[in-house]
C-alpha cells in the first residue's frame, strides 16, 4: 500500500515532532529534579507531592486539558496575568506543547526515579566523604549512572507526546497547519466520509515514527552500556 500525504499531512507529521521535541526536552529538567527529590531529598509531605506527580498518568486527557483551560484560558487563573503581558496560550502551538508536557511527565519522572533507586547508596556517600559537593554528586555520580534510566523516560515521553490526543484538542484546538498533529488529523480523517484511508496512512506513519524512536533508544542505551564497560 502506497501512502497517500497531502501537504497538510505533511504539516501535522511536522507538527508532532517539534511539539513532542520541545515537550520532552523543556520537561527533562523538570523531572530530572522531581525524580531526585522523590528518591533523595528529605521533603515533608512527599506521598503528597508524588501523588501530584503522578496525577496526570491516572487522571483522563480530557480532565487535564479541562484544567489547563482553567488555568491559562481567558477567563482563567492566569488569565489575566497573561493578557497583561499580551501572552496567548489557548488555540496555540505552546498549548499543544504544555499539553503533552503535563500529560508525558509523569512516565518521565517515573523512569528517572527507577533509575536512581538502582544507584548504589554507598557511590554518593564515598563521594561526600570525599568532600564533593551536591551537584558534583549529581553531575559525576547520579547523572552518569542513571542515564539509560533517563533516556528510556525521554522515549516514553517521546512517544506518549506523539500520540496525546484528549488534552490537546481541547486546549489547542484542531486548527490545520496551526495546532493540528498526527492524532488530530487521524480524527478529521474519520469524522469525513471517504477519508479512512487518509487516516489509515497517518495511522501506519505515527506506528514508524514510533518504531524509528524506539530503535533509536535501543540503539542509544546499547552504546552507554558499551562505553560503560569500557
């Protein structure tokens, strides 16, 4: 089967990288530093703030992109703070961004945190005794020793980013070559008579894409592994 892409098509495929790219890396340090709090930091209320954390990964899309709509909608919590610095958010490129942000975070937190759970207590405390500071022991320790950790939650993240779908449209809408991704147009595609096979060919794109990246990954992680060892 041939596939069939019209340049809107084109655009949406376009679309999902970028957003999931820019969802992905603006989260890293983020969940980079939720995961260390969770395994290494002595915080009071801690089942609470991961309980926050985790919140999304259970709470349905559309619920998420409710509360997004409530927070930087017009009429939102920061509604006002917002047009004051003539900043738009709703029906916009940063919409779909944050959208995929808040949803994939959780699976990103998640892999950090398996990650630095597995590292051996007794580096960081050799370290310190040593006298090497906090971020000496992230950046030479932590860092270094969870990095396969780190790179399978930017796949997860990646990928789950490529196929949000819920939180999205409400908060970015479904605007062609504004705010429309792979997920959005798939949904056009079968709410217009005759355009399943258009949605068929979005459909086996989003599954390479999807594959390309898990490949990727696997590729990255085989080659920390190796030059570990050596």
């Amino acid at each position: 089967m041939m596939l069939s892409l019209t340049p809107q098509d084109m655009e949406a495929i376009s679309l999902s990288v970028k957003v999931a790219t820019a969802a992905t890396l603006i989260s890293l340090p983020f969940g980079f530093a939720a995961a260390y709090a969770l395994v290494f930091a002595r915080i009071p209320g801690k089942p609470v703030f991961e309980g926050l954390v985790n919140l999304p990964l259970v709470l349905p899309p559309v619920v998420v992109g409710y509360l997004l709509l409530l927070l930087f909608g017009r009429s939102g919590i920061l509604g006002p703070v917002l047009q004051f610095l003539d900043i738009r958010i709703i029906f916009t490129v940063k919409a779909a961004v944050i959208a995929s942000a808040v949803v994939g975070f959780p699976l990103l937190v998640r892999s950090i945190r398996i990650g630095m759970e597995g590292i051996d207590k007794q580096f960081i405390q050799t370290a310190q005794s040593l006298g090497a500071g906090g971020w000496d022991r992230v950046f030479s320790i932590i860092l270094p020793l969870c990095a396969r950790a780190v790179l399978a939650g930017m796949t997860l993240m990646f990928a789950r980013s490529l196929g949000e779908f819920g939180a999205t449209i409400l908060v970015a809408g479904n605007i062609p070559g504004v705010t429309q991704t792979i997920p959005l147009a798939i949904y056009e595609y079968t709410n217009t008579p005759g355009g399943d096979s258009m949605a068929l060919s979005l459909c086996l794109v989003s599954i390479a894409l999807s594959f390309i990246v898990l490949l990727v990954s696997e590729g990255s992680s085989r080659s920390l592994r190796t030059g570990r060892r050596i």
